[in-house]
C-alpha cells in the first residue's frame, strides 16, 4: 500500500494536516487493542530498520546539524535501544498497573466493597515537537515518539527547523517498518513548519504533547494545550541549570579530577546538552580554581546551526557583562562559526544577591563558577534555584551533606553523586524532569522506562465478566503480567 | 502549645494567609522526612479523633446541609477509613515507587548504565478546595487532605461556603488531633472565602491543588493554577453525566429489577452525586419503560442549599422544555425547598441531534431516559459523550459489546457491569476521575489509595552513598518495601 507520508519537507498543507489527523484518529482503535507483545514486536521492527538505514541517515544528520559523525552513530544506537527497551517493558506488562480488588461484602469502609480492577489505557492520538540537540534521540523516533507508540497511541511528530530533511528521511524509515511490521495505516506522520505545529496541538483529536526546547517555546505550547477547550497533558522538557556543589573536602582531595571531569562535561558537544553543568560551586581560594585556570579548555566546535549560535553569545556575553563576574578560563580562539569555551567566575555572595540571573541557562560551551565560604552559604545558594533537570554533589562520603542532598532532592529529577550530569542513561529508573521550569510536568520523565505513563491513564472495570476484562485484569492472567491483588503485589 | 487555627468562619485576612502560608511552608521539610510510618500514625490519630468527635459533628453537618444522619455518620465512618488506609498504604511503601538499577558496564544502550535509584518525593504545600456534596468525606478532612498528607505534604483547606461552621469545626478536631500526635506545627489551616482560596491557590509556595465541584467553577481555578510563573497540578474532578446503557436482552430478562434500581440510584441523596446517572439508553416500547413508568418515584428531599437547589430547577427546566423531551415519571409533590424528582424521556434521535444539550448534567434528582431501536445506536450515542467519570452496562454475559466497552472505557474513568455508580468504593482499584471535563487531569483519581500518586513526583539519585540514600532506595531494604529492581519487581 501506499504511505501516507510526507515526501517533502514544504510546510505541511492545512488538507495534509487534516489527513492526517484523521487518519491518526482512525489508526487508535486497532492500534490501542493489539497486545502489548505484538506491539513490542512492531517497535523491534522499527529498531531494526533505523539500525539498516544509518548509513543512509547519518551523513544527513551530519549535514543539518554539524554533530561529528561518532557522536551521532552513538546517539541512533541509543534511539533503537529506546524502542526495544519499550519493548522489553511492554513484554513483561508491569507499566500496565494491573490492580484488581476481589468483591468484600466486609470492607471496613462500611459498605460492602465491589470487585473492581484497574489498569492504564492509552490516551489517543499525541503530537511530538522534536527536539534541536537529539536528532536521533530526541526528535522522530526518540523518547516521545517510542513511549507514545509503545503505550498504545498514535503519533504526530513536528520536524524541528533545524533537520528537516533527516526527519523526513526518518520519518519514511518509521512510517515504512510500521506499514510492513502490521501497524495500522495512519498510525504515524510527521508535520512541517510552525503553524503545522500549532494546528495539530490545538486540534480535538490529540490528546496529549511532547515538548523538548526552551522555555519560552515550551511555555508557549503549553498555554496553547490549556485553554483548549478540552485541556490536553503537556509534557514538556525546557530548561536546567544543572548546578555542582563541590565541598571543602572533595575539592581538597581530588581538585584536579574535578576540574579536568567539569571540563569535560560543559564542553562536551559544545554545550549543548539539557544536563550541560552550568554552575559549579566550589571553595574559595582553593586548588580547585588553580587546577579549572590550568585546565586546558578545548578549541571551539560548531553549533547546530546559526541561530543557536547567536544565542549563546547573547546570552554569554550578558552574564560575562555581569558586575560581578569575569573570565576564568577560554578556549582557543574561535574559528568560523565555533564559538570559544568560556568558564566565567563570580563570587557566593554576587549570586546570592543577583540568582536569577546569574542562574540563567546559556545553551552551549560555558559555565559559571561560584567561589564559597562556608558551606552554609552553598546550602543558602541551593534554595535559589529553580526547578532543575539535575543537581550535582562532588563530596566526600563523610561529609555532613544530608541536608544539602534533601535542599537538592526538592530542586532537581536527578540528584548526582561524585558523577557528571551529562549522558542520561535508559533505564528503568531514570528520571529526566524536576519542577519547573525544567519540565512542565515534574510527575513525569522524559527518558527511561517511566516514560511510558504520560501518554496513559487508569481506567476502572467494576463487576465485569471475565471475558470481557483486559488480558492483565483476568483472574487466569494469561500473560503474566504483575498484579496488585486485594493491595498486595502478585507476580 | 497554642494551635494556630481558625477560630471562627469570617473571611481569612491577608495578615492570617501569610501567616498559614508561611507556616506551611516552614513545616513542609519536617513532615516530609518523617517516615511513611510515622505520618501513617499521625494519620491513624486524626481518624480516632474524627471518630470521637462524631457526635459533636454530626449535628452542624445537619444543620448545614440538609443531609439525614444516617448518610452523615456513614460518611464520616468513610472519611475516617480513608485516613487509615492511606496509614496502610504508608506503612506498606508500595506507593514509593522505589526503583534500583544497578552500575552495568555493559548496558546495551552503548554507554555504561550508572548506578540510579528512583523514588517517588512530595511536592510541597497542597491547597484542597472542599466540595458541597460530601462535607466529610470530599472536604476538610477528606480524599485530598488524607492523600496529600500522607504524601508528606502540608494542606491548606479552602472551606466550602455550603458547611463554614463544619468546617471550621472538623478543622480544629484535624489541628488538635495532628498537633497532639506530634505533626509539626502550622501542617494544616483552613481558610475561609472565595478571595482567601485564590490568593492561596495563586502563592509560589503552594505546589499542587485539589478540588471537586462544578465544571466553570473547576476551570477557572485551573485556569489561574496554570497561569502561575510556576504552574501547578490541579487536580479537579468537574461533572459527569455517568450515561446507563441497557441492551435489549438485559430489559428483557430484569427490566423491572434495572428500572427500580436506577430509580434508587439516580434519586438517592437527592441525586447530589458526582456519579448520579444521567441518562439511561433503553430499548424503544420495551418493558422497561412500562417498569419505570410503574415505579413509585420517592418525593423530594431538601437539597443541600437554596443555591444548588435553584440550579437544579433551571437546568431541569431547560431540559424538560427541549422540542423532543417529554416527562416520563415524576415524584409527589414538592413540598417545602424540596424538588420533585423526575424522570425526562426523548428519542435516541434526537439525542444524536442534539447531544451536549441533552447531555448537560443536571445536579439534582432527575435523569433522561433515552429510547433507542439497535444496538449499533447505542454505539453511536456513546461515541457523543464528553469525558465521564462513570459509564454503565446494563447487559447479559452472551451480549455482544466488546465494542460499546471499548469505547466506553475511552470516555470514562471507571466502567460498571451491572452496577450502579452510585456508591464510591475506598479501595486499591479504585478509579475516580475520567476524561476531561469529568476531570481536568484524567491520569489521576481522587478515590482510592492511589489518589497519593497526585501529590507526589519522582526524583533519581545516581551513584549515591548507601546512608545518603531514602530507606527504600538501600540495597538493605530495611522498611522491607516492594522494589523494582534491574527492571524487575522484588518484595
């Protein structure tokens, strides 16, 4: 049959958009009751032709984005990881919270309890705006677009402006591995231009949005979303600081380390990661700072593209002009369109006069160091911050930082130790979302296997005969699947 | 110690919001850490407490609401109840969610997995905004307290203008019982006013909100709870029609016996239920409508206030006055404030001609009853439906309406089989909150221990020291909680 999808990347007609959303409306019914495992086996498929088709979308990737080829082999590994991932977790059934409450003529309550059992249902057809920074992993088929299939929707992914042509040559891999895998027809599009965008968010057959970008772009999707008038989930990944608190201790017994790890980890990609470290507190005066000055700051690499670029000059050039602040270290000049690594200074005291500013995100190669006193002062710091994606401690194990980590556990979805923010694991328990503004819904993640819960929600049968129950709320569970009988849980 | 509650139900000032805001705030770190098992004592405290007071409770409830006794004491035996099975579910630890993903060097993803461990945490200060039909059990001292507090999170009750006295009273039994229970201070106040809930629901130090009530009402508080520079969850649980489908075979073998019990549901309580039925899908000419013709429909009870009482007769009116509708049975004469229940009867035509009028939800006790010819009708009608909290079947085992349960399931939270939805079990499985406008975040339910779920988000801690780690993210597992371990579920 032929595919319904896009063959170009010209902005997404108003009759395409209607196409395809009636078709992603049609699609959920047959697609929302296969099995969990037959949809598993669609998603391997998925992952398999992604994998057969790198050496056809990699030297694209490479062309829109200007992310190294190495880079961007590891990225299209982790995104078919992501969907088999999902299907390993759609196989083993735990994410359906299967929950069943035997009839109890007895029930404390005081009036006879009925047998009702429960379990998540996907929400219908959901819109994915893709991310600049993840080609891969964050855009067509990546995280969104993985846990929105893999729970049983439809999908609309919006193209970013910044690879057009790699989400189009993806998008064909999708849409053609979903055809022959059995899917059915509709189940996936990918739309162009921002008022494609906005169309699809906005229309009554989408029930739910994936957002990964800025904060004002986020929050300006998500206002969309609410006043609707039926008023759709938003999930929405926007921005981080992603601070590190360096104690006395750890700075004294291993300042070198840290300094040539942060390093590492602010310039990695050029900066441009959610969980790049834009922060690092450290003591006052220390070896630390000596051994950051004599760090040797890598040589500049392009951006994504010119617009991100010019950014994270505004921006850097905005908290370099701070009063309080000055140029630590640099990489070597830059050349062409690479902007030069920065690591700025400041002191405790400047920060806690001025957080808000000095705490905003600067999308690419640049941090800022915070010199400290006491570390009473970092504690004071902690609470200024925002919601974050990750907070990081450098310490030592018997440093009396408990404190500290509950300050940071209540700020950040991820709280490190000793370890470096950037490179977000799938797993099962990954959290990637905190309070906002990091993401829009800080009960929900991003990456790892939870992902999966945003595009479901929990229905309750009351009394049902068995036939006519969902396999996982079945007293014979013929899949096997964890249940939660009576409040106790049942392999 | 001097408990710092309301001691009378004029307007909360200014002067006493900052003053509970504050303290919520300050008290927000203390209860948060204590352990799942001692909030769940604390918890068990203010349930013994209630159940004390029920004698001096009772009586104001009475008066305030115009509800019998007996409804009054068995709600209260349910609000207390509540209490404890939040306390079991605390002790229990299932609700931490706790996940531990072990360091593997040889994570197939194609970077090393660190070592994560993921639990869920509190949000912060939680403002409940109480119900008028449920003054215990939806109110001070119900579902949304019991949920939020047991998450670990400080409550701020705004009283519904329907119960002031009650609620100032249960409130002082609350801070009373929590204060002697050892809870810190300044964990629960109770605010009087429209004015006093928005600028509480509107203050950054608030994190989430609850609330039961009408459909506008419900929108405009999300509305401002979404247009913070923070935005905030709101959980709403809005209105519901709570459609009945009858199939032909079901009113053919107990026409008699579904007609005397949906009289019973839709009038019970003076249909002042978030789950009353509001339409009920019959066979054209069948028995059953001759049975509900025959049934004594009861007389009229007093509703809960002049308001709703008004609202009733005006939408009741505007149905009634519809082309198609005509009154099918009515209850005896009205006498005092109390309306006469009926019963509206139309055409599945017309229905389908004109389904958000005749779908309106009327609070109060009446109900449409819709005739139809085939069942593929019925599958019709039911695709019309906005959001549900509830949908019934009617329905004989070898009936064929996999499909009709299928779509049913689509639009509502919980689905019956020859029940009634009347009657909200307190249970593990328990779903109460469906698409909106039923509720305004259909992932969550309101009823049933997994309404803590609301109040609470997920934080990963990565590559931690075992002693900086919460209780059931150690590998020593010393509170013996169920644990997702490597993906797989350990008790």
């Amino acid at each position: 049959m032929a595919l319904d999808i896009a063959q170009s990347t010209e902005n997404t007609t108003s009759e395409q958009l209607e196409s395809y959303l009636s078709a992603a409306h049609s699609a959920f019914g047959a697609w929302a009751e296969k099995t969990p495992a037959q949809r598993a086996d669609v998603l391997d498929a998925v992952g398999d032709a992604l994998d057969a088709a790198a050496d056809q979308l990699i030297p694209v990737a490479i062309s829109e984005t200007n992310l190294p080829e190495p880079r961007l082999r590891g990225e299209l590994k982790r995104t078919t990881f992501q969907l088999r991932i999902f299907g390993e977790l759609l196989r083993a059934g735990g994410y359906l919270d299967a929950r069943i409450d035997h009839a109890d003529p007895q029930w404390p309550m005081g009036a006879p309890r009925p047998d009702l059992r429960r379990t998540r249902i996907p929400l219908g057809p959901v819109v994915v705006f893709s991310a600049s920074n993840f080609p891969f992993a964050f855009s067509t088929a990546g995280g969104d677009t993985a846990s929105a299939l893999a729970a049983g929707n439809p999908v609309i992914v919006k193209a970013h402006s910044g690879h057009l042509e790699l989400t189009r040559a993806t998008g064909e891999v999708v849409a053609k591995a979903l055809d022959e895998a059995g899917a059915p027809a509709g189940l996936f599009h990918v739309v162009f231009g921002t008022e494609a965008g906005r169309t699809v968010l906005l229309d009554s057959r989408i029930k739910a949005a994936g957002f990964t970008g800025s904060i004002p772009g986020g929050r300006a999707l998500m206002d969309l979303a609410v006043s609707r008038d039926e008023p759709i989930p938003f999930y929405g990944e926007l921005g981080s600081n992603n601070p590190v608190f360096v104690t006395h201790a750890a700075a004294d017994s291993r300042g070198e380390q840290i300094a040539a790890d942060f390093v590492g980890s602010f310039t990695m990609g050029s900066g441009q990661f959610c969980t790049k470290p834009g922060t690092l507190f450290i003591p006052r005066n220390s070896n630390l700072r000596a051994a950051l000055q004599a760090q040797a700051i890598p040589a500049g690499a392009p951006m994504l593209n010119e617009r991100i670029r010019e950014g994270f000059t505004q921006v850097l050039q905005q908290l370099a002009g701070h009063d309080s602040v000055s140029v630590l270290a640099q990489g070597q000049e830059p050349f062409g369109a690479a902007p030069s690594p920065t690591l700025l200074v400041t002191g405790i005291e400047d920060l806690l006069a001025d957080p808000h500013m000095l705490q905003t995100e600067c999308f690419g190669p640049s941090a800022l160091v915070v010199e400290y006193d006491t570390e009473d002062q970092l504690l004071q710091a902690a609470r200024t911050f925002e919601g974050q994606l990750t907070a990081t401690l450098q310490a030592e194990d018997d440093d009396h930082v408990a404190e500290l980590v509950s300050v940071l556990a209540n700020k950040a979805g991820r709280v490190l130790w000793n370890q470096w923010p950037t490179g977000v694991s799938v797993t099962y328990a990954q959290q990637h979302g905190g309070p906002y503004p990091a993401t829009t819904a800080a009960g929900s993640t991003s990456v790892g296997t939870a992902a999966i819960e945003r595009f479901l929600r929990p229905v309750a049968f009351q009394n049902f005969p068995q036939h006519l129950l969902p396999a996982q709320l079945q007293d014979a569970n013929p899949a096997a699947v964890p249940q939660l009988v009576n409040g106790k849980p049942v392999n």
